[in-house]
C-alpha cells in the first residue's frame, strides 16, 4: 500500500481523511491518498512562499529545470515514507488510470522534454523577452524598455487525471518563479507529486511547492484565492467558471481535420495522419481529432479510417504495443457507450467500424472495461454525434461543402488543414474560435510547446505597464 501525501511546503502531511485508489482490473487497492480540507489549504495559502524563489535568477531556475527532468526521468522519487522508482511509478499510474505501460513512458518523455526546453518555451510565450526584466522588472525588448507586473503570488491549478502529458502546460510556472498549489487528478496524483519531488531533488527550494489532493471545496479554495489559475475539466466542470479572468480554462477540444476541395480526392495520402490524430494517448487528449470535415469522399473516408482503427484492440497492460486505455470507472465507460448507441438511434449516423469489429463496443478484458475504436459517419453536421468528444479514439466523419468547411467548425482547440485553397486557408487564418491551427500535414496531436497551446501562461500571469526610467542627476546611464 503506497501512502501519498498532502505536500504543504513541500513537506509531506497525511490527514486523518484519505482516499483509497484501486487497481482498474484486479481491484486491489494501490494507494491510501491524504486528503486537505478547505481550511487547511486556505490557511497555506496566506503564506508568501516566494522569498526564496525570489533569490534565484531565470538563469539559475532553468539549470534547475534541467537537473529536474533527469529525476523525473530516471530517479526513485519519495511518496510519503518510500521511494518510488521510474517503473513503479508506471505500475502505480497504469493501475489507476487504465493507461498502458506505453502511454504511461511517453507521457512520462513528454513531461522531460518539456522541462529541458523550458527556454525555447518561454522565448515563445514571452514573444523572446530576455527573462532578466522580469528579475530586475524592467528591461528591453527590441531597443523599448519595458516593465510587467506580476498579477498573483502564487499559482493554482485543478489538474485532470485522464493524460498524463498535459501537465507540461503549468510547467513554465514554475521557471517564472511563482509558487505553486496543486490539486491532482483523483485518480492521478502520480504524476504531478513526481514532478515536485525531481523539483525538490534538483534544490528548488520546497517552500513553493504545495500539493493538496481534495474534494471540490478544496479546489474551490484553490480557484479563487491562488489569484491565478488553470482549470481542466468536461464542460459541466468549467462552466461555473467561464468568464473569470483569474481562471485560465482548458475544457473539451473538440479538435477536427479539415480536408478541403483541392486535397479531398488525395485523401487516401492523408489516411496515417487521420489515424495518428484520432488514436494517439489511446484518444485521451484534448488534442485528438474527434471530427474530421471533408469537402467530398467522406463515405470512403470514414470506412478507410475504420478498418484501421478497428485494428486496434486491448492488451495486457505491459505489452509494449497496447494502444488503448481502460476505464477505471466501468460506469462511466457505459454512459459513453449508451450516448453513443443513443444517437445511432436517431438515425443519419453509422458506427462504420461495426462493419469490422462487429457491433460490441464495449468490451471487458482481463478485468479491464474498455471502448473500441469508434467512426460515426455523419450525413449532416446537425447529428448529435457530428461534434462529440470522448477519452477513447472517437472521431465523426462529415461531408461539407466546401464553401461551410470554415464557418461551421466552431470552438476548436486544434484544427489541421489538409488545403492549398487560398480562400479557406483565410477564412481558416480568421477565425478567432480555432487555438491552434496546422496548415499542411501536421496531425493534430503533435505540440510545439514554445508556441501557447491553449491561452497563454505568461500572458495569464504577468501584464506589462506603461513605465518610464529617467536618471537622477549625475545617476550613469546604462548603454
């Protein structure tokens, strides 16, 4: 039994309170979590954990960064009163997530990669300013002196438990110097407890380190008085927060491709690309395309995605090619499946991989509860299924003129253009609703974390101010 702690400080503290997380498959309990109430988190929250952060320079906090990532990477890290090595932190995370081992290293090599280029990350997300003006709070940018402001001491984030590679959007946080307080996902604390203790193990000092597994009081706590934060969660969990400036959201995505009139006869070209976008994380991600849109042939695409996609079955959780995570909650798997069969039965959709698989979407495997992968095709946009998002490899097929490909996509996080056509490539350029745009054959899944993924860290964290510097009398003047 591992016993995971409340970090306050970077200190561990275990509550009388405490949550059992169970294996997905076999039931038996992993792990005994401490839970923090919303007095004990609100009363750490009025200690300024900054000091000693302060001290460091942007310089000496990204060399940190570096020697982070390679404890993250390779170290036993503490969990409470033990140690806990590279692969038993897998073995624990698969086992209460549903995540393969697989999944479970390449999150892990994406957490390390983000952490080794933090300087080309922050050069993306301040648009290249030198990190020297925010020790000094001023400096130059292009030959202007400028100055920004720090709009909350310490930082807060809700934090998901369905992919483990998200958490490398709070990372830059931490090179920005500000403190942190974390609620981990219920069922994986793995993950972000692991990167404050390679944090910790690398000698940024643990005062700004604050890890508070919690109910929704406690997340409520960590909204609202961190004076910054970042929320993930389905759109029931971020709705009552949409609109709060302190709060920066990351919801469904809602993710498509877009085939356009000049490259929907190539589509064939395209067939990997649509794959790779659909499946990848096991369909986990809110980068996964969940709707592909194409100008014609979206019959033929839809059946040629399927077949692949249908290849795709469970396997134990140690083979290095299992592509496809289990349920932990086998409730929750059936809700999707009911929704799904729901609006099948509405008519104008076919679940095209049925043809392959055969019509069982849900299946149970070596104690796991698993969906198949899933393409509806469409015969209108309006279906209920044409924009649905779901953490499995869930995607829709539509055929749209291409005159509507551009206006009828609407909130997309990741949007990749498979198109030449000067018009839709515009209109695609102009709309304000798609965060990331890939132009060309560039899967969905694929991030550059030196360009803002969705929002902006830096932007939602620091505002620049008017200031002006005029030398006292005598006073050097710096050239």
């Amino acid at each position: 039994m591992i016993e995971v702690p409340i970090l306050r400080g970077g200190e561990p503290y275990y509550s009388k309170e405490t949550l059992e997380l169970c294996d997905y498959a076999s039931g038996a309990v992993v792990a005994r979590v401490s839970q923090a109430n919303a007095g004990l988190i609100s009363r750490d929250l009025l200690h300024d954990a900054a000091a000693a952060w302060r001290q460091l320079s942007s310089g000496e906090v990204l060399r940190l960064l570096g020697d982070a990532a390679r404890h993250f990477m390779h170290s036993a890290l503490p969990v409470g009163g033990s140690l806990q090595s590279p692969d038993a932190f897998v073995a624990a995370q698969s086992a209460t997530t549903g995540l393969p081992h697989a999944l479970c290293r390449q999150n892990m090599g994406k957490i390390e990669a983000s952490l080794l280029g933090m300087a080309a990350i922050l050069d993306g997300l301040t648009g290249g300013l030198d990190l020297s003006a925010l020790d000094a709070g001023q400096g130059r940018r292009d030959g202007h002196v400028v100055s920004y402001v720090l709009r909350a001491r310490r930082f807060g984030a809700v934090l998901p438990a369905n992919s483990p590679g998200v958490h490398a959007l709070w990372l830059p946080v931490i090179a920005l110097k500000i403190p942190l307080a974390l609620k981990p996902g219920q069922r994986e604390p793995w993950t972000p407890l692991r990167i404050l203790e390679a944090l910790r193990a690398a000698g940024l000092p643990a005062a700004g380190l604050g890890f508070y597994p919690c109910g929704h009081d406690g997340a409520g706590v960590i909204l609202r008085k961190c004076g910054a934060a970042m929320l993930f969660g389905s759109g029931a969990t971020v709705r009552p927060w949409l609109g709060d400036p302190r709060i920066e959201i990351h919801g469904p995505g809602y993710s498509k491709i877009v085939l356009g009139p000049d490259k929907a006869d190539a589509w064939p070209d395209f067939l990997e690309l649509m794959v790779s976008s659909v499946a990848g994380n096991g369909g986990r991600s809110c980068v996964n395309a969940s709707s592909v849109r194409s100008a014609a042939h979206g019959r033929e695409v839809a059946v040629a995605l399927a077949q692949r996609l249908a290849e795709i079955v469970p396997r134990r959780r140690e083979d290095p090619r299992a592509l496809l995570a289990a349920f932990p909650d086998a409730s929750a798997a059936r809700g999707i499946d009911a929704a799904i069969e729901r609006g099948l039965n509405q008519g104008g959709a076919e679940d095209v991989t049925a043809r392959f698989r055969g019509p069982q979407r849900l299946v149970e495997f070596e104690g796991g509860t698993y969906l198949l992968p899933t393409v509806i095709y469409c015969e209108d946009r309006e279906h209920p299924l044409g924009n649905q998002e779901y953490l499995f490899p869930f995607v829709s097929v539509l055929d749209v003129p291409a005159a509507e490909l551009a206006t009828t996509l609407g909130p997309s996080l990741v949007v990749t253009a498979l198109t030449e056509d000067s018009r839709l490539t515009q209109s695609l350029m102009d709309d304000a609703e798609i965060g990331r745009l890939n132009l060309g054959p560039v899967p969905t899944t694929t991030i550059q974390w030196d360009q803002p993924h969705e929002g902006n860290v830096f932007g939602h964290l620091y505002q620049q101010r008017a200031f002006q510097r005029e030398p006292f009398a005598g006073e050097p003047v710096a050239v």
